[in-house]
C-alpha cells in the first residue's frame, strides 16, 4: 500500500499525541503486574505468540506449530521453530499454557490458555477494548483535525461495522440518558435509525 496522503504539522502533531495516547492507554488495566502478562508481553516473539493464542482462542480452536510458524513479529519476520519450541517449553513450566492431544491425530500437540489465567485474560481484553473507545472518542473529539476525521472515515467502510456502531452509540445513548437523566441530555437520540438489509 503506498503512501499518497500529505499531512500539515499540526495534523503530524494531532496524529502523534493520539498514537501516544493509544499507547499510554494500554497499561491501564489491572494485570500490568501479573506474571503472565509480563512474560507475553515482554518480548516480541512471545507478544506475537500471545495474539496468535488470542485469535485461536477467540476462533474456538487451539494453536498449532504450524500456526505459531506462520505467526510474524516485528518486521514481517516469521517466528522460528527453535524459538517457538524454547517458548512454548517455558510457557508450559511457568503454567500459563496448556498442552493437548489433538483428537484426529495423537501424534500432534495442540495449545492454549492454560485454564487458571483464562478469566485475567479476558478481563485484559475487555479492559483494551474500552481503552480503545475512549482513546478513539477522546482522539475524535479533542485532538482530531477535519482533514484526519475525513480521511479516517474514508478509509474504509463496511456495512455491518455502520449497523455495529449504530447499535452501540444507542445503548451507550440509552446508558447515558439513564444516568444523566433526559432532560441533561435533549440531543442525544437513542433510536436505531440503520435499518438492517
């Protein structure tokens, strides 16, 4: 993908204070200090480890090497089996992974969570998720130019993201009306207006 965009020094600016913020963001939740997030965070190859985990886990499946040998860390550079083989040994003695047999083959070792960590890691991706909210909202609101929100709402658009962002700017209306009260908050609309194809 080429780069065709041309930002002015303030927009820079604006693009670099939100990408700070981004970053300042996630450390806040309440497993900074927990062991296995330092260990999956701490370097490179185990953080790419720890999506790669994330993305089987949340698809309903278990990782495999060849998942792990597909897996690319900084610079597009894919994991190597001896490292990966080194990681996954320490990730089973510190118990934060969990190995298994695969049930169409008992020759293969699959991998995942390690049950006693599932819960903080759930909570962590909970706890990102919000941070990204209130980083894009703040960013959006704040630290955005006309130019940057232009080019961010061109960048791409699907329907079910609209029909996805429609029903949660509702609920979040309907929240915020029950808490502040309606007549804090007369503009704020809470109907569904997408109407589903």
């Amino acid at each position: 993908m080429k780069n065709t965009r041309h930002w002015s020094d303030s927009e820079l600016r604006s693009l670099a204070a939100g990408e700070f913020s981004h970053y300042a963001s996630t450390g806040q939740h309440y497993y900074i200090d927990k062991d296995w997030y330092i260990w999956f965070l701490g370097n490179a190859t185990r953080y790419s480890m720890f999506q790669t985990f994330l993305w089987k886990f949340g698809d309903e499946t278990m990782v495999s090497y060849t998942d792990l040998t597909q897996t690319e860390k900084i610079g597009s550079q894919r994991l190597k089996i001896d490292s990966i083989k080194a990681t996954i040994r320490e990730g089973l003695k510190l118990g934060y992974i969990e190995a298994y047999k695969s049930e169409n083959d008992k020759r293969v070792t699959m991998y995942s969570f390690n049950e006693s960590i599932l819960q903080e890691v759930g909570d962590y991706c909970f706890m990102m998720r919000r941070n990204r909210m209130l980083e894009s909202a703040s960013f959006i609101s704040a630290r955005s130019t006309e130019d940057i929100n232009k080019e961010l709402t061109s960048a791409s658009m699907k329907k079910e993201w609209l029909d996805s962002i429609n029903k949660f700017i509702t609920l979040f209306a309907r929240s915020a009306k029950a808490i502040f009260g309606e007549d804090q908050l007369p503009n704020v609309d809470t109907k569904d207006k997408i109407k589903k194809g």
